[in-house]
C-alpha cells in the first residue's frame, strides 16, 4: 500500500495564479521521502492540500488509500502535520499543549499522559513540560510541534522545514529520533527542507517540485549518481596560487591555505589526495562545501530555469 497516493492534482488561485501543474506522486508505506524544491515552487500548497488545510482545483489525493474526499476523517486521522511556522498557544504551558490536541483526537486522558510523557521525553522536553511556550527556544518549540503532531500515533508524519533556524547539534539530535521513529516505529515521514544535506542523510526517496510540476524523483542513490561533481574545502600547506588544475581536479583558491576543489563523477578522494601530494601539496582537514544532491537539485533547476526563458 501507498501512505501517499496523487494523481492530477492542480491548484490555481484566481484565474493566473498556477501553483500545482497536475502533479503524480507516490510515497511507498514505511518510506522516509523528501518532496524538494525552491521558494514558491508547490512544496506548501501540496502539503496543505493532503492536511486539509487547502482545496484543490483538481486531481484526487489518497493517504492509506483513504480518499481526501470521499473519508476525509479517516485520511486526517492517519496523518502528523508540522507545519514550518509556529502555530500553538505561547502562553500555555508544553503539557496542556499537547494533551489538548489528544482529547480533540478522542485518546482517554491516561492514555494521552502515558504518550505524552513518552514523546516529550524522547524529544528533551519533559523537564519543561511545565514552562509556557513562549519561553522555550526555537530548537524546543519545534520539537514541541512535532510531538503535538505525534500524540495520535498517526501513520504518516509530514513535516515542513522541521530544523530550520535550529543549531547543528539539535538538529543532530532530531535526525536520529525521525530516523528511529521511521525505522523502528514503521512511520511513513515525508520531508521538506532547504538543507539538502539533510534529505540525503535521511531520506530514500525524492521528489524535486519547481514552478508547480515535478521535474525529477527517484531514490536518492540513484538520483546522487548521476550528480557529474562533488565540491570540497581543504586547509593545505604548499599550495601555490597560479595553480588552478591538478589532472581531472579543479582547484580555486580561497583565503590564506584554504582551497575548493571539484571532484568529477568517477573519480575519489583518494585520486586527489595522490595527485595534490605528487604537486608538494599536504591537507591538514577537508569539509564538503556542496554536497552531491545540493548540486543535482542546483543543476536541474537552474536547467528548468533556462529552458522557460
């Protein structure tokens, strides 16, 4: 079974404004996928119209094989939403916050605590369970969200930019609580984000979304290879600045001994390394600096872009 079947679906706004083109996706049960895609491309209003939150202008959208239309009750109930902006009460404290949404979800007030002291646990929020909201930080209130959106156990969790404007470390900290969430609890997640190294370390499947119309999808192993590079930063000693191509590689200086390198499909680091040594040339750290789905995402979008101009 599919978590997420659509097929047709369009939105329109007025009479110009075409916000999904007809779009067709499917999210395999059990999947962990990321939907992609720049700033007004169709990320939100899809998001909004599987959550109920927005009507379509056509198409049929089907979660667990229950029809948006035909049962949206069923449909809603197997869905987590975790929307990109704040949207509790900040003056009401975590506990009451969460234990809210499950009396509205028809869950019995002791199975509601019981969930609720599991999920704030698990999120590190049960020591301000007692705090208003308002005094939580960014990195907390998103964890809070997601926990409200967990209390009903639903089948499918979609969150919109989960760890935006939240540090390393915190985000760190929720990749692996979605990740065993996925793997151990069978929960389908569907994700959208602007940190692409986040989708590659989380999901299997993607979709890329750019003016309204899916222009790429597939599994992520298969879409990173075909990526043609991957760029690298490296802090050297013996670098020397006329010095701009070392066999396939390309390099470009930086600032002091700091380099960027671009590594072609097929070829390794360890092919750097041999030819930068072979030049005198000796790395004391490396970091990526675009990682390989950031640059087929870059490419396909920017090859969408010229072909409409």
């Amino acid at each position: 079974m599919n978590a997420l079947s659509i097929s047709g679906l369009s939105k329109t706004y007025g009479d110009s404004v075409h916000a999904l083109k007809g779009i067709d996706l499917n999210v395999p049960e059990g999947d962990f996928f990321a939907l992609l895609g720049p700033n007004g491309a169709g990320k939100s209003t899809a998001i909004g119209i599987i959550s109920a939150l927005v009507n379509k202008t056509h198409g049929s959208v089907k979660v667990f094989d229950h029809d948006i239309d035909e049962a949206p009750e069923a449909a809603k109930a197997s869905i987590g939403l975790v929307p990109q902006e704040f949207n509790f009460n900040v003056f009401e404290a975590v506990l009451p916050t969460i234990l809210n949404v499950a009396g509205y979800n028809g869950i019995e007030r002791a199975e509601a605590l019981k969930r609720a002291e599991y999920y704030l646990k698990k999120l590190d929020l049960w020591e301000k369970r007692k705090s208003p909201s308002r005094e939580l930080s960014g990195g907390m209130k998103r964890r809070l969200m997601i926990a409200r959106a967990l209390i009903h156990e639903p089948k499918l969790l979609i969150l919109d930019e989960p760890t935006a404007g939240v540090d390393l470390e915190i985000r760190r900290s929720m990749w692996s609580f979605l990740k065993e969430l996925n793997e151990q609890h069978g929960t389908t997640i569907i994700l959208t984000t602007h940190y692409l190294e986040e989708a590659e370390a989380l999901c299997r499947n993607v979709a890329i979304i750019d003016g309204g119309e899916i222009i790429e999808q597939g599994a992520v192993a298969q879409l990173l290879s075909r990526s043609m590079l991957e760029t690298f930063v490296l802090d050297t000693e013996g670098y020397t600045k006329p010095l701009t191509q070392i066999g396939p590689f390309t390099l470009r200086e930086r600032d002091g001994n700091s380099i960027e390198v671009d590594v072609p499909k097929g070829h390794t680091i360890n092919e750097l390394f041999s030819e930068l040594t072979e030049k005198g040339i000796y790395v004391s750290s490396l970091r990526n600096k675009t990682n390989r789905l950031e640059e087929f995402f870059l490419r396909l979008v920017q090859r969408k872009t010229g072909e409409s101009a």
